[in-house]
C-alpha cells in the first residue's frame, strides 16, 4: 500500500463532465494551441500577471495566424504539439476539480489531435469559398467559445466536507426506497 508523504487531500476519480470538458479544451487547443494551458489559467483563480501572460499569449496566437507566412498546424510536429497542449489544460482542469489528471489528460490529447486535423480540413475546404481570413475569424470565434465553455468558472467544487473522505461518503445509511407505508 502506498502512503502519501505530504498533506494534500486524495484526489477523486474524475467524472464524465470533466473528461468532455477536457476533450472540449483539448479540441480548442487544436485549433489554437496556447489555448490549453491559457484558457484554464485565465478562467481560473491566478494571479493577474499570469492571466494577463496567458491573455497575451492568445492574443498574440490569434493574430500571427491571420499572418501568410504562418506555417501549417501540422507542420514541424505541430499536431503533438497541441495534443501536448490540449493535454496540459485538461490537467490544470482536473486539479481545479481535485480529480485525478490521467484520464482528461488523454481525452486532452485525443482532442488536440482531432482539433489540428480537423481544422485543416476545414481551412482546406473553406479555401474555395471564403476568403482564408474570414475561415480564420470563423475559427477563432468556434476555437474561444470552446474554451470558455470547457473551463466555465462555474466548474469550480467546494473542497471535501470535513469528515469525508475522498469518496464524499459522510458514514450516514442510506435509505431504502420508499413505499406506501414508509412516512417521509
């Protein structure tokens, strides 16, 4: 059995919302890749300097793209690049839910992947019918708003009760179901 050496409360297995919240977060950081660790860091309870560097980041990401000289997503190992980054925030998401990282990590990465392949299928098909910018801008709008939905400030959870553990169970039994005879 293994004993934790430092203080810090177990963490809990993590739940289905949080895994397709980090799949979400992972997509968008196929698209953009700063948005995996950025988007978790702006959202959450950081310091001012750290949310703004992140803001930066974005910001900056966002217009070197419109640029004609930016290379392909998948250029230069750029699809693992984000899978990585998509990996990253689905970790900070799964500490600021106090859940274990390992399975939104992975639905992180599997959504970096599919959000950098999915995005130069749809840059590639948009290619003949808008101009390359507006495809960009319709990206980022799509790319923000996953983001901001995966990492809702809303998603924050209380710390465990004291005298719970881990599991959230308090010790107390649990009813039965309820019959014609048994009061309320």
């Amino acid at each position: 059995m293994l004993t934790r050496l430092d203080d810090a409360p177990a963490r809990r297995r993590p739940r289905a919302g949080l895994v397709l919240r980090s799949l979400l977060l992972g997509w968008a950081a196929g698209a953009r890749s700063s948005l995996g660790p950025a988007a978790p860091t702006i959202a959450g309870d950081h310091h001012p300097v750290l949310r703004a560097g992140a803001a930066t980041a974005v910001a900056g990401e966002l217009l070197v793209d419109k640029l004609p000289v930016a290379p392909s997503r998948l250029a230069y190992g750029g699809a693992f690049v984000r899978a990585a980054s998509g990996a990253v925030g689905a970790t900070l998401l799964a500490a600021r839910d106090g859940s274990r990282p390992f399975a939104p990590a992975l639905a992180g990465a599997a959504g970096g992947l599919a959000g950098a392949y999915g995005g130069v299928a749809w840059r590639g098909w948009a290619a003949g019918h808008v101009p390359d910018w507006q495809a960009a801008l319709a990206e980022d709008v799509v790319a923000l708003t996953a983001a901001a939905l995966a990492c809702a400030p809303g998603r924050l959870r209380p710390p465990a009760l004291e005298g719970r553990g881990s599991s959230g169970y308090s010790g107390r039994a649990r009813r039965g179901p309820r019959t014609a005879t048994t009061p309320p």
